[in-house]
C-alpha cells in the first residue's frame, strides 16, 4: 500500500521535475528552452536566447499527415491565391543566370510554374519540384514524387528554393544542411516561413488572454512544428555556415489565409482584422512571414 509519505515525496519530486531547468536545448541556437503557453494540441517550448518557439515533439501525441486532400480542405486558400508578389521578387534575386532551380515541398508547383512563364532564359532552364503529394504538373515543371527527406541525388542546382516548409520538419538545421549540399557552390538558397514576431502572432496572443483562443489555436496548432523570428531563422543559417545575402519581412494575400467558417458576420470581422493587421505588420515591419536568401560558399 502507498503511504501518505510516499505521496508527499512523489508529489515533493513532481515539483522540483517542473522547477528544474529544461535539458531540451534550442533546435536551432542550442540554448535552454522553457515550456511556452498551453496550447490544446501543441506543448510548445521556446528559446531563452533566440526566443524560437517550437513543438515538443516527444509530447506531441499526433503528427500533421500530408496526403492527396492536403490542398482540397484545410488549406483550399492558400493554393488558390499564390503569392505571386513574393514569387516575383525571389525571381528577381535568383536572376536568370540561375539556369536550374529546384523547390523542395513545391506544393503545386506554383512558384516554379510562375518562373517558367516569366522567365527569359532559353528552353534550356531546368525547374525542379520535389512532392510527395501527386498532381499535374505544370509546363517546363519536372517532379519528383517523394517526401524530400528521403530523396537524395548527385545533381547541384543554381537555386534552392523552399516555401513555408521548413516549419513543418523536424529538424530545421538539417533541413537547411541538405537544402545547402543540393546548391552548386556560389548557389543560392532561398527560404520563406512564419514569423513568431509579427502582429499577427502578437494579437494572437493577446486575443488569447482575454479568452479568445481561436486564433492562437490555429496558429500555434501541430501543422506547424516550428515558429521562427528573424533571430531564430538567421541562428538556423549560422548554424549550417550559410552566408545571408538579404532577408525581407512580407505577408500572403489576405485572400489567402484559411480558417474554419463561423458564418458570414464572424468571417467577414476576422479577414477585416487579418488585413488591418497585415497593413499595420507592412508598415511596422512585422508582417506575418519572412524570406532569406543565402549564397552556398564557392
Ligand atoms: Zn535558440
């Protein structure tokens, strides 16, 4: 039988296990983390010198799955309005001496189907997406069917492009290491993701003090393993010796953003909120996401 001394040293121990220091160091920094806020789904822990918030992946009880419905349910918005703005720009970086280019979790292949129609470089340009959801690919567009993680080839490309990828692996620094060996040396490698800092995530936040949690539900939620700031990010490049070339802070279409409908007037306030937090993020330079762009040494 348990002795009520026996209960008193459990419970003595339970507090001094939630009083001791993390021993779950930083992903991307190596620091000491500490739990974050409760989230229903997500047990989320941040960096005491990065600030990165990230999901404990020894606590999270069930993973995101990426299947045939990923784009058709969840996420219909943000496939239907592609970023085009963003596309541009990084088409603009890379430049047309980037004579092939690769995009690892290339979704539908948007950003490669947009560099294709606007490029000016020759026939000879070759693009490459990397999937491991099936569809039609695109003209000029090769794919690969496979989860890029357990992909591997001997072939080097000009560009290494990623897009809002790189929160939903595992290991953010290994991703980054095999993205920069698929470079050619003097390549570039281009990585676009959240960021924890912008209004977006701060009213999601606040909203959630006041007892309003929907939006730091979504946003904290399993989909996304990891939440990166400037620090964090530019920390993850460090990490694997990749040389920042340039780093803007930008947001998605309004058109874009995807939550579950609660009818017409609910609906209607909250893209009313998502816009004006966009506009106030452009102006105060902390939008929603954010894009580096790294050269692979010669
Ligand atoms: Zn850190």
């Amino acid at each position: 039988m348990t002795s009520l001394t026996d209960l008193g040293t459990v419970a003595y121990s339970m507090s001094l296990t939630r009083e001791m220091p993390s021993t779950k160091p930083c992903p991307l920094c190596g620091s000491g983390t500490r739990e974050d806020v409760a989230h229903p789904e997500a047990p989320l822990r941040r960096c005491g010198s990065c600030d990165h918030c990230f999901a404990d992946l020894e606590l999270l009880d069930q993973r995101e799955t990426y299947d045939e419905s990923y784009g058709d349910d969840d996420h219909q918005n943000w496939f239907e309005n592609p970023n085009l703005e963003l596309f541009w720009r990084i088409s603009s970086v890379i430049g047309d001496d980037a004579r092939s280019v690769i995009d690892l979790g290339c979704g539908r292949a948007q950003f490669l189907s947009c560099l294709h129609s606007h490029t000016k470089v020759d026939g000879d340009r070759r693009l490459v997406g990397v999937e491991q959801t099936t569809f039609v690919p695109p003209d000029g567009v090769e794919i690969v069917h496979s989860p890029f993680d357990e992909w591997s080839t001997t072939e080097r490309f000009d560009a290494v492009v990623s897009l809002a990828v790189i929160e939903h692996v595992d290991d953010p620094v290994d991703f980054l290491r095999r993205a920069s060996e698929l470079a050619e040396p003097g390549g570039r490698v281009v990585i676009m993701t959240l960021n924890d800092r912008s209004l977006l995530y701060l009213a999601s936040r606040v909203l959630r003090r006041f007892g309003i949690t929907g939006p730091f539900d979504q946003l904290y939620s399993r989909h996304h393993l990891h939440h990166f700031n400037k620090s964090s990010l530019l920390a993850a490049f460090a990490a694997v010796d990749l040389e920042v070339e340039t780093r803007w802070d930008h947001n998605i279409p309004a058109a874009a953003v995807d939550f579950p409908s609660q009818g017409a007037i609910a609906d209607g306030v909250r893209l009313l909120g998502v816009r004006s937090l966009f506009l106030l993020g452009r102006l105060t330079r902390r939008c929603y996401l954010q894009t580096v762009v790294a050269r692979v040494a010669a």
